[in-house]
C-alpha cells in the first residue's frame, strides 16, 4: 500500500533537517519526513535531539527526569462495532461473546478488583455504535432502556465513579461536539486515535480502514476539534506502518500539532506500532520495524515540542525501552496489573515493577499518574465538571498533579458542587459607573488557542457583484424581495450587500416600503428588564468580554431569591417580560435553569419569562444526560414561555469556530430552536455581524433562518447585533476588525426586511449598539422595533458599548419620533400589553 515511487530522502537533506532541529529551527513538512529516515549516527543524533527537547519541557513541568504511567484496569464494555478496521482482533461478531455488552455487574466486578489493587483508572475501549450494524445490540440496549451505546457508557461511567472511585477514561470512538459535552461531565479525560490522515487508506478498497465509516480522516479531524471546543482532556496518536507514506504520516503530526495550538486539549500523543495480528485481513504485513517507531517518536517530539506528552506503548516495543525514552517519551500509557490489553492480547503488560527498573536503568523516574495529566488537574476549569473534582482531588497530589500512588479508589457521589452565590453582583448598574476592573480577563494569553492558528482560518468573501447585478437586485427587492434567497439570485443578493451612496439609500427606502406594506407604520417595543443570573463562563468565544473567571474581580453569581426580587421589581416597574441568560457556569447546578422560571412565576405569575440561549439549553441539557426535548420540555412545564435566539453569531461553522471557539455548532443551534418550536415555545432570531465573517455568510445565513421559519413558523422577529469590539478579545488579539462600518449597518437592517419578507415580519434595531442616532436611521430603513427598555444590559457593556444599559419608555418613544413614526408598546409575542 506504500507507494514506493517516491524516492526517499538523501543523506544530505537529512543531514540539513538534523542541523535545523538542532538548532531549534522550525521544520517543514518534507524536513520532517526526511528526518524519518534517519538511521545509524543520524539517528542518535536525531533521538539525542528529541531527548533534549523532552528534557526540557519536565523541567518546565517542575518534574525533572520523571516518567509517567496511570495505573488501570481495562473494561471492553462491548467488542462489537460498525467498523471494519483490517488490522482489528478487538472487535468481533455477535455470536462469538456470551451478550453484546458487558453487563453493570460485570463493568463493576472489574472496577472493584481494580480498585483493591490500587489502580486509579478504569478505561473504557469499545467499538463504535455497534448498534447501527447489528442488531444483537440493539436489541441489549432496547431491552434495558438505553438508546444507544453511549447511554449506557455515560450509566456505567456514573456506577463506576460511585461505586468505585476510579476514574473513567472514555474511548468510544467518533463523538459529535453534543455527545462530547453529555460525556464530559462523568470522565476526567476521553480519546480517540486519529490514526492517520491518509484518506487513501480509508477510501480505497484494499486499505485498512475500507468500509470503515469513523475511520474517515475528515471526521476524525472533525472529533479532535470538537474535544477542544469542549474543553475535554483528550488523547490521540498515530498508528504507523499501516501503509502510509513518510509524508502521510507526518501531515497526521501537523494535524494534531494545529489542533493542540488552537484549543490546548491534547494531554497527550501516542505514537503506537502496528503489530500483525493472525486472522485479520493484514495478518501478511509486515511489523512497523522498532527503529522506524523511535525516529517517529523523535520527529513527534520535535515538532510538538517540550510541554506536550508523547507516548509509546510499553507491550508493543519488544524490550526497546531505552530506545524509546531516548526517542523523547515521556508516558508509558496505562498498565494494568490486572486485566489484559483487549486490543493487543498476545503481547502483555509488563509488570509495574519491571517498567520501573527498565525505565531507571535509562535515567528516569517512573511516577504515577491519573488518567487526567497534571496540567489539566491543577488547572481545573475549565477541563474538569465539577462533579468530578471530588474524585479527582481524592486521589491527586495537589502540589504537582501527579497521583498520590498510595491513594487508594473510594466510591463517591457523582453530585452537584455546594452552590455559591455572590461576587460582583452590582455589576449591572456599576457598569456604567465605575466601569469594568480590566479591559481583558486574567486567562487571555491562553484560554482562547493560539492566536496565529485562529488568523489563519479567516476567511476573505468575494467582490460585491457587477452593476448589473446590483441593479438586478434593486428589481428583485422592489418586486420580489423574497427571492433574493434562492440561489438563482445570490449574485444580485450579494450585490445589495455590497451597495452604497444612492443605491444604498434606493435600497432602504425599497425596505422601508416594504416594511409599511408589512407592519405599518408603528414602531413597537416591549417593557422588559435583563437578567444576566453568572457572568462566569470557561467557553472561551473569542468576541465575548462578558464572560469572567470565577476568580476574576467582575465576576458574579446570583442566587435564585435574587434573580427573583428583579424580577418582581421589574414587575413593579411596569416590566411584562424578564430576559434571562448567563455565562455557561460550570458550577451552577443543572436544576437551577427550571428553578429560576418557577422562582419567577411563583413571585411574578404574570411575568413573561423569555429565558437561555441555545447554548445554554444544550449544554444544561447535556450536563443533565437528557434530551433537548426533554429538557425544554421541563422547562415549559416550570412556566419557560420563549427562549432567545442568541448564541447564533453567524451560523456558518467557517467563521463559527474562529468567532466562538467552544460554542454550539450551527447544526445544533437549528436543532435546539427547531425543537423549541415544535414545543410550542417561540423564538427570537439573530446575527451578530462586523467581526471575522463577509456578505456570503450573511446571505447563508438568513437562508438557514428562513428555512427553520418554513418548517416551523416560530420566530417572533429578527434582530440585527453590530459587533462591539472595543473589549472583545478577538479584536484585541488584531484578528476581528473594529465592527461594522455605518454602510454595512444600514445594509444589514434593509436586507434582513428584504430577504425575510413574508416570513419573518419584525425585524429590530439594538439601541445598545447603534445609539439613539443610529436607531433612528435604521427604523428608516426598515426596522420596526425598538427591542426592550432592558433596565440592566451587562453583555453589550462589558465589550464597551458607550449607549448606556438602559431607556425608559419616553426615551424609547422619542427615537420613534426621531424617525417620523408613532411608537406603540407590545408583549413579548407582539401581542397587546396587560391594562
């Protein structure tokens, strides 16, 4: 499967890579695989330049000459999977095993042995969504009440975690960024070797991962992204002599090099050798030879550099320990004194003792570990649920993050953290007083990835159209202004967007007689106050100023009573509507969410309480194990009445993962509002612009809202948000630029009541954003409303919105005026107020 047509590299390009990575010169693709040839004297040279690097990177750790290992037992919670991987003894057929799971029982009798023997985790292999193939699973977990195997994964994770105390590492394969965030809180860390990036070997008939579907390397990819948005301590790794080129191989090590550098997730790299198994389809090929895994290994530390860890599997190197810990390891993975390697069988674990003296013979320390490396311990958030700190704590050195090796497992309640209320909680008013402590949090330099990684995702759009198309497009918004979504017509939409001098004007006056043929002349707004219940948030969107540290002087927490006594003094104001969200707080407990509406309504009966962004409802969901049905579900019942349709940026994963980092991808934010809808509880829809993103992905966008508006009729209206950039991290970081300009802010309003004409019929102005001036302008242009009085906005202030966080009725009624128009207040459904 090699292509052998490739020369290989000459003595001397190797020689010129060995002087480079000597010198700490940052090597290129074909440096890199040149240096995988290097045997003899270049290949001391290159081992004797990794060590080095590995040797820094533990001083700088605080562990000088320490080696690490985690002490497991190995539960194969099913070996059947949906993949057939060519080299694969692990998965099987149905009728070869006694049930197609391990039962609860029998995952604990394992856990336990573990546990009286001192090991600390418990690390879960199984195939991937054996469901979807055999029916002999399906029909286990329908027989039990789980809808999939990873139900029953997170079940057995929680009994293992109560019953025992060890800690659960998770590797079930491809996860999806929501099936991430429903197994986060119940495992320290998870995993998943991408394996390789040659999509040849997956997509060719004859290559190992044939007829395979989560061996695509795209979707692999796709899973290490995902485990850092989420913040999940992760593993990941290589498997080599599969059939990949030296080039393959090293475009896989860049792979996971970028993934690391934008989101900082990967706690360590394993850098595995294929060993032929007998009765497998490449039984034939020959094992990756022990010199080619050491300069792997080498050429892996080199470009990942000092701070991250390299693994190579003990059982797997035929005695060549020192050969690997010159190559710069610095784990030898979990060993298990118990249970065997389910995926290797034939080549056991050595025993704990015997990797100690190998590993000292070499000059190092073998130290234990935790399935969770000590970085991410002593960091704790954002990797860590708080559910979890309790098993973790119990069993880790807090002075280095290492396990405590005499700690022995302890069952515990995997439970909500005691709940602490309090910080700045004046934050609402003093904002616009005294102002926020800094114009960054303490975190930045590392929280949102490396800024380089980010720059380079930016994308540019294309050109504005030709005058032609600009003039096709003023016919369309005059006859048909519906129809600048369909396809046919991007050209002419596009062209709109780029309009400006008098078809700009042309094009807000075609809005603005649409939007009086529409809803009439009356500009309308809602008597609400804002309640921002946490400002303290790990996710780490890059455009958000909002978000704090726990620790941080700005941060807060407010309990249910208080969230409460603002409502009921909205109420008493004259409020009919309570907003309320708040940052994605680790340590707010699940039920809090359908706390504070029954809170509410049992204060304020009348209050309409619109409440949690998509964000926050598939996060809470996922925390609670439970559907977005289900949870939403709860929360109608506890009196929820609308959700925001915030969190929604622009729904265009390009610019998504550059804007927001760890946020709901766009597909999950359709589903969290769809569903919503198909309860009967309505939404607002937005689009925050001016940032990373161009025309193209405004137009995609309305299309995605306008086809949710199709299919389920419920949005309320649509609100334009102009990007504040003054304190957004991205901006201050030199990627985002200052906002939009004042032509793209008109352009934005008149188009949004041009491309959601008969579907969407409220379209809105932030006077938070554009000021009282601006609001003007825009309900010129075809905006209809006001938004809300607020009585508190914190979000927009915190980026350094200068518009103040709050306007009474009059003041709202004099920027209708300013306009020309009469204004008129509403519900929060556009519906008459209460007398």
């Amino acid at each position: 499967m090699v292509d052998r047509t490739v020369p290989g590299p000459t003595d001397a390009s190797v020689r010129r890579a060995l002087h480079r990575a000597a010198t700490g010169r940052t090597l290129d693709v074909d440096e890199a695989a040149a240096l995988l040839a290097a045997r003899g004297g270049a290949l001391d040279e290159l081992l004797d330049v990794a060590g080095a690097v590995r040797d820094a990177g533990l001083r700088e750790a605080g562990r000088p000459g320490v080696v690490t290992y985690s002490k497991k037992v190995f539960i194969p919670l099913t070996r059947l999977c949906r993949d057939r991987c060519h080299y694969c003894t692990f998965a099987t057929v149905p009728h070869r095993l006694p049930a197609a799971f391990l039962d609860r029982d029998e995952v604990l009798a394992i856990a336990r042995a573990g546990a009286a023997q001192g090991c600390k985790e418990a690390l879960f292999t199984l195939g991937d969504r054996p469901e979807e193939r055999w029916p002999a699973a399906r029909r286990w977990l329908d027989e039990r009440g789980y809808d999939s195997t990873l139900d029953y994964l997170r079940a057995c994770a929680v009994a293992v975690l109560e019953e025992t105390g060890l800690l659960p590492h998770l590797n079930p394969g491809v996860l999806s960024w929501s099936e991430l965030q429903r197994l986060k809180p119940v495992a320290p860390s998870m995993g998943m070797m991408l394996e390789t990036t040659a999509t040849r070997l997956w997509s060719e008939p004859g290559g190992p991962h044939f007829g395979s579907p989560d061996k695509e390397p795209a979707v692999r990819l796709r899973v290490l992204d995902d485990a850092g948005r989420v913040g999940v301590p992760f593993t990941t790794g290589i498997l080599i002599g599969i059939g990949e080129t030296p080039a393959e191989r090293v475009d896989a090590i860049f792979a996971i090099r970028r993934a690391h550098r934008e989101y900082g997730h990967l706690q360590e790299v394993i850098v595995q050798n294929f060993r032929a198994k007998p009765d497998t389809a490449m039984r034939g090929m020959p094992d990756a030879e022990l010199r080619d895994l050491a300069a792997t290994v080498a050429v892996t530390r080199v470009l990942l550099g000092p701070k991250a860890r390299i693994q190579a599997p003990p059982n797997l190197i035929a005695g060549e320990y020192d050969l690997l810990l010159r190559a710069g390891i610095d784990d030898w993975g979990g060993v298990s004194p118990l249970t065997p390697d389910h995926v290797n069988p034939e080549r056991p674990w050595p025993q704990i003792d015997e990797l100690a003296r190998h590993t000292e013979k070499s000059g190092f320390t073998l130290r234990e570990r935790l399935t969770i490396y000590p970085e991410y311990v002593r960091a704790g958030d954002p990797w860590l649920d708080p559910r979890l700190l309790p098993h973790v704590g119990a069993l880790a050195d807090p002075a280095t993050g290492l396990a405590v090796e005499d700690a022995r497992p302890v069952g515990r309640p995997w439970q909500e953290p005691d709940e602490t209320y309090g910080g700045r909680t004046d934050l609402h008013a003093t904002i616009d007083t005294t102002g926020r402590t800094g114009d960054r949090r303490g975190d930045f330099d590392h929280v949102y990835g490396d800024w380089s990684e980010v720059a380079g995702k930016v994308t540019a759009g294309g050109g504005g159209g030709t005058d032609d198309d600009l003039r096709a497009g003023l016919r369309l918004a005059a006859d048909d202004p519906a129809a600048l979504l369909e396809p046919r017509h991007a050209d002419a939409a596009l062209a709109l967007f780029g309009a400006d001098g008098p078809a700009l004007d042309e094009l807000c006056r075609l809005a603005d007689d649409v939007r009086r043929a529409a809803v009439g002349d009356d500009v309308t707004y809602v008597v609400n106050r804002n309640i921002n219940f946490s400002n303290v948030c790990y996710v780490g969107c890059r455009f958000c100023a909002f978000a704090q540290r726990e620790r941080d002087a700005d941060a807060y927490r407010l309990s249910v009573e208080q969230v409460a006594d603002r409502a009921e003094e909205a109420w008493a104001a004259g409020a009919s509507e309570v907003c309320l969200q708040g940052g994605i707080d680790p340590k707010l407990p699940v039920t809090v969410y359908a706390d504070l509406v029954r809170a509410i309504k049992a204060r304020v009966p009348g209050m309409h309480v619109h409440a949690f962004s998509p964000m926050e409802i598939v996060t809470a969901a996922a925390k609670a194990g439970v559907s977005v049905r289900e949870w939403l579900t709860g929360l109608r019942e506890a009196g929820l009445d609308t959700i925001p349709g915030t969190a929604a940026e622009i729904l265009d994963d390009d610019v998504r993962w550059v804007l927001t980092k760890g946020k709901l991808p766009a597909a999950a934010w359709v589903d969290v509002v769809g569903t919503a809808h198909e309860l009967g509880i309505r939404s607002s829809s937005t689009m925050m612009y001016g940032h990373v993103d161009h025309p193209g992905q405004w137009l995609a966008h309305f299309r995605v809202l306008a086809g949710l508006q199709d299919r389920t009729g419920g949005f309320t209206e649509f609100v334009a948000l102009p990007f504040v950039h003054t304190n957004a991290p991205i901006y201050l970081a030199g990627i985002a630029r200052p906002g939009p300009t004042w032509r793209e802010n008109r352009v934005v309003h008149a188009m949004a009541r041009l491309l959601l004409h008969g579907r969407i019929d409220n379209i809105q102005c932030s006077w938070v954003k554009l000021g009282d001036e601006g609001t003007a302008v825009m309900l010129r242009g075809g905006c209809n409303d006001l938004g809300g009085t607020l009585m508190e906005e914190t979000i927009s202030r915190m980026a350094g919105s200068g518009n103040g966080s709050a306007r009474t009725e009059e003041q709202l009624i004099a920027m209708a005026a300013a306009a020309g128009r009469p204004a008129r207040r509403r519900t929060t459904a556009y519906g008459s107020p209460r007398p």
